[in-house]
C-alpha cells in the first residue's frame, strides 16, 4: 500500500511542478530540492486531500518536509 500512496503523491508533485525533468523521490525535500514555495506546499497539500479524501490537520502539516513525509501523514489516515 506504501508504494501505491508514494506513487499517487508523486503523482500530484509532478502535477504542481509541471517539469517531468525534476527526480521526485521520497526524500526530496519541498523546499530545497522542488523548489516549492510556502504556496505551493499549500496547494500539495490541498490536492493531496482531494486526492485521497482526506483532510490532514494542522499538526501535521507542520511537520511535513519531505515527499516520504506527505506520504507518512496520508498513510496514517486512510
């Protein structure tokens, strides 16, 4: 199930970055390696919810870095 989540959320990083050339890994951090700004991590966010029907409070996204980390917090949730 971890793959198949960490597969959909790149999915929805690969979206918002519109450059296919950009290696998204669970590692990669938002800021420094995709170069997300405040705004974009809030737009992930909020397509990752839609994306899986979920809502992630706050004290979670708080703790969101990485891509593995989006994928963390939704695997607690479904």
């Amino acid at each position: 199930m971890y793959n198949d989540t960490l597969n959909r959320v790149i999915s929805v990083f690969r979206k918002i970055l519109e450059n296919d050339s950009i290696e998204i890994t669970k590692d990669s951090n938002m800021m420094s390696d995709l170069e997300f700004s405040s705004l974009d991590v809030i737009l992930v966010i909020t397509e990752i919810e839609n994306e899986f029907g979920v809502e992630i409070p706050d004290e979670y996204i708080i703790g969101i870095v990485t891509v593995g980390d989006v994928v963390d917090v939704v695997e607690k949730l479904i």
